[in-house]
C-alpha cells in the first residue's frame, strides 16, 4: 500500500485499507457495517490526524485515488429527508443489490478543490456554492432528493478538516472532494429508489493528464457522442462516462490524449471532451460551445468567461463552434476542476492535423495563471470565490 506507518493507531488505519479491495460489498442494505463501527469516529483521537502533513511523496501526485481517512455520509428518506450527517472512516459501503444506483444509475458526482493557501496557510474551496448547485440540477433531473446548499457545504468542509493532513503543500496540488448522491434504496421495477445517500470522499491529487502541464492531443470523436438533446449531458450524472470509455481508449491507443466530442445532430459543432470542456481562440476572440442541454456547465468554464472578460478580452463568446474553425485557430485549451487548464497541441479530424501555440504568451497560460494565482491565495480574490474552511 502506499501508507507508511508504524504506532498501533496507524495500523488501525493500514488494515482498513488493506481491506478496501472493491468499491461496494454487495449482499446487505446498511451502510457502514463492522469494519467502521470499531475505529475512532474522531480525527482528534487519531495521532496521525494531528501530524500536518501525511507521509507520503507529495511531488509525485498524479490523479489517481489515495485513500484518506474519513469521509462524510448523509442519508435521505421520504418520511425524513436528509439527516445532517456523519463522518467516519474511508472505507467500503454496503449496498443492496437492487440499489437504484446499481439497477439503473440514479447516481450523480460533483468535484471539487481544497487548497492551502500560500499566503497564510489556511484552507481554501474553490466556489463550492456552485458545485452545490449543480448537484441540485442533476438531481431533478433524475428525480432525486438534492442536499441543501447549507448541507453540501457543511459535508464538504468536514471532509476537508478531518482529512487535513492530506492537503497537500501549496504548489504541490490539492485535495480533490468527490461528492456523491447515489440512489441506495432498493428497487426492482424502474423507479425512483426510495433512499438516497449523500457521501464524500477525497483524495489528494496533482495533475490529471500525465502530460502535466504539457500540451494534450485531441482526437475528434468519429461517429461517437457523449450527449443527445433532450439526454442528460448537461449534469453529471454517472451514467455519462463509461459510455465514453471505448473511445477514449481507441484514442489512446493512437497515442492521443482525449477524445472531443462533436454534437451528434449535425456532427459539426464542438461540444467538450469526455471530462472538460473547450475553448477556442483566433485573434484574441475567445469562444466556447453555448451550454444547451448537452454541455456540462463546467464551474472552471464559467470562472474562464469571467477572468478573461477582467482581463480585458473584448470578445469572450459562448456560441456554436464549427469543427471548421479548428483549421485555423491560434489556440485550444480545455478546462475543468480535474485539468485546471490543459493546453491542445494538436486536434485531428478525418486525418487532417491541426497544430496550435502553446506556452508560456498564449491566452491560456494568462488565464491559467489567474486561475490558479486565485486559488493558491497568491492573487487577491476580488470576486469572493473562495472560501475559507477554518
Ligand atoms: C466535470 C466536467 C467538466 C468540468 O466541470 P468543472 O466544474 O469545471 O470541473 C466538463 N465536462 C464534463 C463532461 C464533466 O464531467
């Protein structure tokens, strides 16, 4: 494993992750059975929980699940709604096999970041008010009760605080929260199930593409979409993504990094990649594809529209975007909470390659660069998107 650990409270832990090998116990309906119940609920009864950083490699992050050690769960049912919540240790869950999340995907996530600030320290989220948000939208969408913004918030710093030591040095990346709204009551006939957890974990990440802040490579997707009109692919439901993952793979396999996706009407304009979305760029005109139904409104998206409107860019644009403007753009960029800001090196369509600026005086690194100076505590905050934990 890679926890590094020697008094007896650490062992506790060692053993709990050891025993983490699949995501659900399939067989029971309750949550949290015996492998949690025996530990401390508190961080503070944890040595460990006091150390300020955990003992691993912090330059070698990529995005890849390190397990920490709490994480926060609420449940909801009809009669009372969604109870306040409860920490407890990171680890297995219990479903019922006729889990409606399991049977039919009423499931959703969100992701966010935890940040230490460079400036004081202190822990920092990235607009977490709009994340809270988008989970409501999903969850009418697919006929789920939503946590309130209140609640959303309150789990979230939660999580953060009781797995602080896991907030990696500022530079070095950050805490990733992966809410979850999963349908966990039962069901067979399809129907809404009739409970709901809400649960988050988290995970200390650095960067998403193993290209770290080297150009991407995109393939445009051939004959394959991620979202129709009148779908889901405007929330972020799990049902999303492994339909995706066949031609992510095939594009790998051609040595490119991500598939983009165009709309599957007119299989003509840009839509976004399997986890980001994208932005154009030709003579300081900025566009992006108009969010209509099949486009993830990303946060990072939006916050991108905003800083670059501030940073004097006339024409920021949310618009159709032909695939027939990538012959001739400057500059590519996607963005997301995972990726920050990943620059395109190249676009291929029907064997035609489009190469595009990169580095260091591009539109995107000046927007990476106030993105991040935001979020790391290194430039002031006028917008008031952070918000403090502690
Ligand atoms: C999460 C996600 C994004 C990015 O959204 P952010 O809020 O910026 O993280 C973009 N596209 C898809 C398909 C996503 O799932």
């Amino acid at each position: 494993m890679l926890l590094r650990r020697s008094s007896v409270a650490h062992k506790l832990v060692s053993s709990s992750v050891a025993g983490r090998s699949s995501l659900f116990k399939l067989g029971g309906c309750s949550l949290f059975a015996s492998q949690t119940a025996a530990l401390p609920l508190l961080p503070d009864a944890m040595p460990s929980a006091r150390e300020e950083y955990a003992d691993i490699n912090w330059d070698e992050l990529g995005f890849g699940l390190q397990p920490t050690d709490y994480m926060f769960s609420a449940k909801c049912t009809a009669e009372e709604g969604f109870s306040r919540g409860e920490l407890n240790r990171y680890g297995n869950i219990e479903l019922s096999p006729s889990a409606g999340v399991l049977n039919y995907g009423q499931g959703l996530f969100e992701g966010l970041k935890a940040f230490r600030s460079e400036d004081s320290g202190g822990l920092l989220l990235f607009r977490p008010e709009e994340n809270a948000k988008r989970l409501q939208m999903g969850a009418e969408r697919l006929l789920m009760p939503s946590p309130s913004v209140e609640l959303f918030l309150d789990a979230v710093k939660k999580t953060v605080l009781a797995n602080r030591r896991w907030v990696p040095p500022p530079g070095k990346g950050a805490l990733y929260l992966r809410p979850l709204l999963l349908g966990t009551g039962a069901v067979l006939g399809l129907a809404p199930a009739p409970e709901y957890t809400f649960l988050v974990y988290a995970s200390p990440v650095g960067n998403y593409f193993k290209e770290g802040l080297s150009p991407i490579h995109l393939m445009i997707g051939d004959g394959v979409y991620r979202a129709t009109p009148g779908g889901a692919g405007d929330v972020k439901t799990i049902a999303n993504y492994a339909p995706v993952l066949k031609a992510q793979r095939e594009a790998k396999r051609k040595g490119f990094t991500e598939v983009l996706f165009l709309d599957s009407v007119n299989n003509r304009y840009l839509e976004e990649a399997s986890s980001c979305n994208v932005f154009v760029v030709k003579d300081n005109v900025i566009a992006t594809p108009a969010t209509r139904g099949t486009i993830l409104p990303g946060v990072t998206r939006k916050s991108m529209i905003h800083l670059a409107r501030n940073l004097g860019y006339q024409q920021v644009e949310e618009r159709l975007v032909s695939v027939d403007e990538l012959a001739d753009a400057d500059e590519v960029f996607c963005t997301g909470t995972a990726v920050v800001v990943a620059p395109v090196g190249s676009i291929t369509y029907k064997d035609k390659r489009f190469e595009y600026q990169t580095g260091s005086k591009t539109t995107g690194q000046r927007l990476y660069s106030a993105l991040t100076g935001i979020q790391m505590g290194r430039l002031p905050d006028d917008m008031d998107w952070m918000v403090e934990i502690d």
